[in-house]
C-alpha cells in the first residue's frame, strides 16, 4: 500500500512544504522521524502513568515504550514523509488528550466526557497553547457547568450543520 502511494494519491508528489516537498520520499535529513520519535516520547513521558497507578508492570511498560520511541528512528527512516505528517499531528493530539485530563476544569459528578475535552482543545486552539502555562484554561474555572456543555453542543451542532449543509 505505502508503496503505490504515488499511484492512489498522485498529489503527494507535490504536496508538500518547506523541505518535503514530495510526501512520498523518505527524509534524507531524518528530521521527521526525530520528530515523531520525539512527539511519541514526551506523550509517552505525561500520559503513560495514567490508568497505571499501583501496577507493578507500569514501569516495565513505560521502560518498553521508550524503548519504542528510541527505536521509531532506525525503524522507520525510509518510510514516506507523509506518514510521519500523520504520526506527529496524531502523537501530538494524543499529549494533548492526555494532559486535558490533569488541566482540563473537571466535569460535575466528576465524569469523564469528551465534551468537556472537546472545550478544552477548542480554548486551547482559540487562545493559543499560552493559556496552558497559568492555568487559565477554563477562564480559572475549576469546573465546566452544564450551561458551558450546552454551549460546546449547540457550537458543535451549528458546525457540523454548516459541513455537511455546504
């Protein structure tokens, strides 16, 4: 499949910015691999401890998946640019993810809702990553009310309404 890329999606060849103009070449400076390896580390570094407390096999576990993100760069070097394109902005949206959890305003009856998540990656995305450093997210709240859901549905609902009505 990787390797009839050009075939399937013929703009690849030209698609690209900066130094990988042609997304389907591998890296010559394996400065995309670096980056996903990276990326996949430090996610791996924030959000592996969760779900993990008080298990023997965290450690190992951890220990593994750096063994993983050490290995992502010999492993992987003559894959195409664009698979890297979609490892790093995946790997990035995972650290995200995982750091709502600690910075996102909890929800009330302190269940988990992809709403809420939804609101904090929106603020994030709205403000810049600079709200993050002072814990502003949220407006300083500590948690999101039933009317701030009701506005991420009714935001939510006029977007999608606005995609598919186009």
């Amino acid at each position: 499949m990787i390797q009839n890329m050009v075939d399937k999606v013929p703009s690849f060849k030209t698609c690209g910015t900066s130094w990988f103009l042609d997304l389907t070449t591998a890296d010559p400076f394996y400065i995309l691999p670096c980056l996903t390896a990276f990326s996949f580390w430090i996610t791996v570094e924030f959000n592996m401890q969760e779900g993990l407390e008080g298990n023997p096999a965290a450690g190992t576990m951890k220990n593994v998946s750096r063994g993983f993100a050490a290995l992502t760069v010999p492993f992987t070097a003559t894959f195409p640019k664009a698979l890297f394109c979609y490892w790093i902005t995946s790997n990035l949206f995972s650290l995200v993810y995982g750091l709502s959890h600690y910075m996102c305003p909890c929800q009330p009856g302190s269940t988990e809702c992809g709403y809420y998540v939804m609101k904090f990656m929106k603020e994030i995305v709205d403000k810049g990553v600079e709200i993050l450093v002072d814990d502003n997210v949220g407006g300083g709240k500590d948690e999101y009310t039933d009317a701030d859901i009701d506005g991420i549905w009714e935001e939510c609902s006029s977007f999608g309404a606005t995609i598919i009505f186009r």
